[in-house]
C-alpha cells in the first residue's frame, strides 16, 4: 500500500491522462542555450524514467525580442522543432509527458530590443523597453501562436503560457506596469485581453487534443498588483479561452518578498491557490516549497489543488517520484531550497547543477557506474565533502569506513541548522545518516584517526575540513568575551547583547541572523514570517502584500554590529538570488551593518574601529562580545601525520582549499572523487 494516495490518482483530462499528480515546474538550466541536445534529452528522460507526470520544460521564447536575453532559446522555426523532437521522443519513450514553457520576458528581456505595454523600465533590468504599438501586439501573439503550433509539431504534449512572475502578459495585467489608454488598457476587461486573445488564439491553431496550461500570478507581491476579483475573473476568463490547466505563479521577479528562497516556509502559498481552488472547473496546480512526498500529499489531501508543480526538487533527485510509490520518501535527497548551484548559476549565466546533486544536468558526463572490483577505503572527515565521498563510493559498491573526530556527521552543516530560516539541513542530515546506515558504511565516530588506523585500506580520503581562522587584533587576549563562530553554536559560551561580529561573509550573516533572533523562526510559523515581510491575503490588500513592506522592528532586543573591511556592500558576495533576504532579514532586525572599516584595537570598553586608508572617524563600539568570522584555513593535522608514511592519500573539501569553500564545492568534490576511484 503506498503512503501517499493523493499523489499516485491519475487525472483524467478528457483526451489525455497523467498517471500521477506531480509535475516538474518549469526551470531554466541553461541546457537549451549550449544547443548539446543528446544532454537536454537526458536530463529530461532521466526525469521522465523517476515517473514524473508531466514535464514542463524551461521557458523557450517566441521570438528575439521576447527572449530572456541574447542567444537564449526560442521556438520559431523548422530547425528549431528538430531539435526539441529529441527530448519529447526520449520522454514518451520512457512513458513521461512533457510541456513547453512559452515565456515572453516583455520588460524584464535583457534585451535593448525588449518590448512592454508601456516604455517602464523594470527595477531588475538596465534597458527602458519600447512600448508595443497596435501592430507589435499582434506580432508578439501571433509569434506564441506560432511558437505553440511549433511545439505541437516538435511532439510536446502541450504548451504552457508562461502569464506571471512580472513577465509580459503580467505586464499587461496591472497598472503598475500597463498605462495604456487604447483598447489593451485601461480596464481590467482591456489589460486582460492580451493573455484571453493568446489563449484562444493558440487554442483554435492547434486544436482541442493538445494541453494548454496558463501560469497565472495569484498573488503579484508587488505594490498595487492585481487583486483577488481581478485573479478570479482572469481564471474565469483563461478556462472559457480554452486553457485545460490554471499553474499558480507566485510573485513578481522585482517583489521583495522571498517566494522560494529556503527560509520562506514551507508550501508558503498553497493557501492562496486554495482559494482559487473551486473558483474554474479545471485543475488547478500548487506550487512553491514543496518539496517533499509528504508535503505534496497534504497540499493534495487539504484541496488546495488537484496537481503539485515541484521544481528544484528533480534536479536534487531524478527518481522522487518513483522512491515515494515504492514508500522510500527518506532515501530522497532533499533539495534545500539553497538556490546555490540553480538559480544562482542561472543568474551568473552558468550552466544549472544542484548542491546536493552535482549529476544535474550532467548526467551523460558524470557517471557513477557500479564497480566490479570494490575497494576497502577509509575516509577521514564526515562533513559535506567526506559524507557525499562516502555515499557516492558505497553506492557503486566500495567498502566505505568512515571515521568523524565529534559524536556526529555533517561538520559545519551542524552549524548551519541552528540558523533561523535554514531549517532545510536538518533534512538534508537526516537523510545523510539514514543514507550511511542502508549503505552499511561502516561509522566509527568520537575517534580521532591516526595512522596505525589507515592501515589495510586501498584508498585513504583525506576530508578533515576546516578551522575557524584566528586574527591579530591589538588588546585580543586581555577581553574577556572574544570568540570564534565554532564556539558560539556550542552554547559553551556566554553571549551578551551588545556584540561585534567581524567578518561579514556568509557565516558573518548567519551569526548574526543566529543572534538576533528569538522565539520560533519565522520559516516555521508561517504566520510570523508573512507579518515579516508584509504578505497579506490579496482580498484585503491588491498584490497580496502590505505599502508599508512589514515590521521594521522585528524580534532583536541586542545591538549587533557586523563589520568588514572591504569598502563594499555588506553581503555583496552572498547568493545572487539570496543575497538581498539575508540583508533585508538584518535590516528588519536593526542590525547595524558596516564596510571600510579598520579594526584597531580591542580595550576593555569594546572594539575601537576607523575607516577607510585615511583611518577615519575613529568609533569606539561599546560590544561585551566579539566574534570572529573571518574565514577558514585548511585542518592539516592528519596529512602532516600520514604523508611521511607512505599512506596513498586524497584530500577533498576545505582539507584541500579552505578559501571560498563552501557546501556545494565540497560535495562536488565528493561526488566526483567517487565517480572516478
Ligand atoms: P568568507 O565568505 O570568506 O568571509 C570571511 C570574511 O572575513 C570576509 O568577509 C572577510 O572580509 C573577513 N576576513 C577575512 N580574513 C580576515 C582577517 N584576517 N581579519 C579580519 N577579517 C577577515 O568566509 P565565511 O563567512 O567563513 O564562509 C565560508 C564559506 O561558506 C564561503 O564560501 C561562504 O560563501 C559559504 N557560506 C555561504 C553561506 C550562504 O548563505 N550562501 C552561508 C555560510 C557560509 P573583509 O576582508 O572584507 O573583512
Ligand atoms: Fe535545491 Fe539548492 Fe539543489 Fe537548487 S541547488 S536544486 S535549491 S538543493
């Protein structure tokens, strides 16, 4: 009996049947744009054999001027429809449906060639677009006619209308972006008819037995967005077109409201999509983090919608939806909502990956393939880069000893838990240890290795991490309340509520999102974090978000001081798409945020500081607590025991490269150490 009935009833949709109730959501991986379309249909198959339902591809443009930016993909002619016949071919084979996300970008194109309702430039974009004339709006609707009639022909199942997220038909919806007076604006029954004309339009093109999905912004985040009657009648209106699905877009790209960031809650919005549930006659999908069998089932199980859309959760495992009908929800890996090697590479215009699976999007490169011959190897270190070694070696069949110097695995992802909002890693260490024990990797914990324990193994793998770097600061030893990050999550020691943190790098912004804190974290409280960040139903207020942005003075009862020296942005090197939360996080809690700054000397009153070459405007901060957050430097200790006794060593993660290290590059390390032993 499977846990999870909702889940696994198919849909029946008259010409058509999914056989279960997930979806892969659109995402952009970058795949299309290197044209190798042998890995694009692998990335999508190997989805497809997990037995998803239904795929929705990354967002394809209809033409140049609608595309994301230069060079990105498009749908508009034979070659094009060639290309993409391989990808559906390789779903069908492997009993998958697949979609094809039409995505006109409108003002948010990186294009100086961008187009929109009216010449208003977006806050996330340089260019002003030029504003659509009568017959600009029948080009852009006839090239997505076109580009779906193309899908059709290229074997896709269907098309989806990519109609949120700020994108262009978002653009003609509200009055934010859409300031026309002729017949595309004006009223809602003028702003609507761009996304009612596509619709129909593609509809009569390519006939009834072919899916159109509509991506519809039920809640804009955004300053007089649309409100709830306007998110209904557009419902209404998309299902008469002739759309056969209504997929729920959740927030504008320019909102500053996080939306799927892993310190929004989870399955923050399915509440919303609730409300649209019983509105239309036609399904209706939920999505937005969710990202677990049990989650999707609740959201299925509450009639918040009839179909889950989950993304980023099949580029961290191919096979979630075959594990969850064979009741192996725990061997999953768990995406943790980091954004890290997705959206961010996205934005950094590389190539899409996962933290926890470096296989995504690389599947016809790195291979882990069962071995014959298997080795005895002993790894040393069970944080990020030791565990994913350990579990990518076991998996292929090695024999894995493990040793781990503390009384539990996963280094600094211990640390990581405790911070308010990143309540993700604890999934992620559980399924670590419940991966290690059905591997039957061998644990030995509280053990510090020496040599004599190396001995007998084929491979040795050096994964001893990092230390807390030590600084030189004048007056350092005589304070009393001087401290590293490490000691600060041992609740050893004892913290008062007037403190500097030096170093503003990531693990700077955890400490202090991790000290000013209190109470339950907002990530599990949903309706704590919505009066963060001034979310509010959109039948009260339109755009479902409040003028005001939130509490300003949220929860922090200490005066927090986090500093670095270099003369930039605080959090300028965090995340691309996250970066911005965890400041904006700091701000709402007054913590004081400073660059350029000297650190001159500690006295017994504080941490004296200047700033800039001049050493201007000396400050004195009157802290109780200092704590250092200046980065890492490689533990070398067991190499230096090991290498002069010719043990056949290989050292991954911050063992070998303390600097910039991070999760993702530890565990690609790992992985790919254990792809090639
Ligand atoms: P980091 O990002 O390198 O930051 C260390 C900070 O310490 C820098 O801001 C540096 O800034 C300062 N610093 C370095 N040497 C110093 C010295 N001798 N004296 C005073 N200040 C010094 O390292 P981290 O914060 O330890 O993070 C480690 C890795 O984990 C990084 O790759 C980070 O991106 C990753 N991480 C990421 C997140 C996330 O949210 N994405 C969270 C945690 C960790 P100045 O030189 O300007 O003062
Ligand atoms: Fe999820 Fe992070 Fe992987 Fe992106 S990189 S899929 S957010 S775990």
């Amino acid at each position: 009996m499977n846990s999870y009935p909702n889940i696994f009833r198919k849909l029946d949709l008259g010409f058509t049947e999914l056989k279960n109730r997930i979806i892969m959501g659109s995402m952009h991986t970058g795949l299309e744009e290197i044209g190798d379309w042998k890995r694009i249909s692998e990335f999508y198959a190997s989805r497809a054999r997990g037995q998803v339902a239904l795929i929705i591809t990354g967002g394809i443009g209809p033409n140049k001027e609608g595309s994301v930016l230069p060079g990105a993909a498009m749908m508009s002619n034979e070659k094009d429809v060639k290309n993409h016949m391989i990808s559906t071919k390789a779903v069908h084979e492997e009993g998958s449906k697949i979609v094809m996300q039409i995505l006109h970008a409108g003002r948010y194109a990186y294009n100086d060639k961008a187009v929109a309702p009216s010449p208003l430039k977006a806050p996330i974009s340089p260019f002003i677009p030029k504003e659509l004339d009568e017959e600009g709006i029948e080009k852009q609707i006839s090239d997505i006619v076109q580009s779906a009639y193309l899908a059709k022909c290229a074997g896709y199942d269907g098309v989806e209308i990519m109609g949120s997220e700020g994108y262009l038909i978002n653009q003609f919806l509200v009055s934010h972006t859409n300031r026309r007076e002729d017949n595309w604006g004006g009223s809602y029954e003028n702003r609507i008819r761009f996304p009612v004309e596509i619709v129909k339009r593609i509809r009569k093109k390519v006939g009834t037995n072919f899916l159109l999905i509509y991506r519809l912004s039920i809640i804009d985040l955004i300053p007089n967005g649309s409100s709830w009657d306007e998110v209904v009648l557009l419902a209404k209106a998309i299902e008469k077109a002739g759309a056969n699905i209504i997929n729920s877009g959740i927030g504008w790209h320019e909102a500053r409201i996080p939306t799927i960031a892993t310190s929004v809650p989870k399955k923050a919005f399915s509440w919303v999509t609730k409300k649209l549930y019983g509105q239309v006659s036609i399904p209706i999908i939920a999505s937005n983090r969710i990202n677990s069998p049990e989650l999707a089932e609740s959201v299925l199980a509450d009639k918040c919608a009839d179909l889950v859309s989950m993304a980023r959760p099949f580029l961290a495992d191919s096979e979630f939806v075959k594990k969850a009908s064979e009741n192996k929800s725990n061997e999953i890996v768990p995406c943790i909502a980091c954004n890290q090697a997705c959206l961010d590479h996205t934005f950094s215009m590389k190539l899409t990956s996962c933290l926890v699976n470096p296989r995504a999007c690389r599947e016809t490169e790195l291979k882990y393939e069962k071995v014959i011959l298997p080795k005895k190897i002993a790894v040393v270190g069970a944080g990020p880069a030791g565990i994913s070694f350990s579990i990518t070696a076991a998996q292929r069949g090695h024999l894995v000893s493990l040793f781990e110097e503390k009384d539990e695995i996963g280094g600094q992802l211990n640390f990581a838990k405790k911070i308010p909002g990143k309540e993700e890693f604890y999934g992620l260490l559980d399924y670590y240890i419940n991966e290690v024990k059905r591997l039957k990797i061998d644990l030995i914990t509280n053990h510090k290795v020496k040599h004599s324990d190396l001995i007998g193994f084929d491979e040795v793998v050096v994964a001893t991490g990092v230390l807390p770097r030590k600084i030189d600061i004048d007056g350092y030893n005589n304070f009393n309340g001087v401290y590293d990050y490490q000691q600060i999550f041992s609740n050893k020691v004892s913290i008062g509520n007037r403190i500097a943190i030096i170093g503003a790098g990531g693990i700077g912004f955890d400490v202090a999102e991790y000290l000013s804190s209190s109470g339950i974290s907002p990530t599990l409280d949903i309706n704590k974090w919505m009066k963060k960040w001034g979310v509010i139903d959109p039948e009260n207020e339109r755009g479902g978000v409040l003028l005001s942005g939130g509490i300003k003075d949220f929860e922090c009862s200490k005066e927090i001081f986090l500093l670095q020296r270099k003369n930039e942005k605080p959090g300028k090197r965090l995340g691309k798409t996250t970066g911005w939360i965890h400041r904006k996080s700091l701000e709402k809690k007054n913590v004081k945020m400073l660059s350029g700054v000297n650190y001159e000397k500690i006295t017994p009153e504080g941490l004296l500081i200047s700033f800039g070459e001049e050493k201007s405007d000396l400050q004195l901060l009157k802290v109780d607590t200092i704590i250092i957050c200046a980065g890492q430097i490689s533990e070398l200790s067991l190499i230096k025991t090991i290498c002069t006794k010719s043990v056949k060593y290989h050292v991954i993660g911050g063992a070998k490269k303390a600097n910039e290290l991070d999760a993702k590059s530890a565990i690609d390390e790992g992985c790919r150490l254990a792809a090639q032993l």
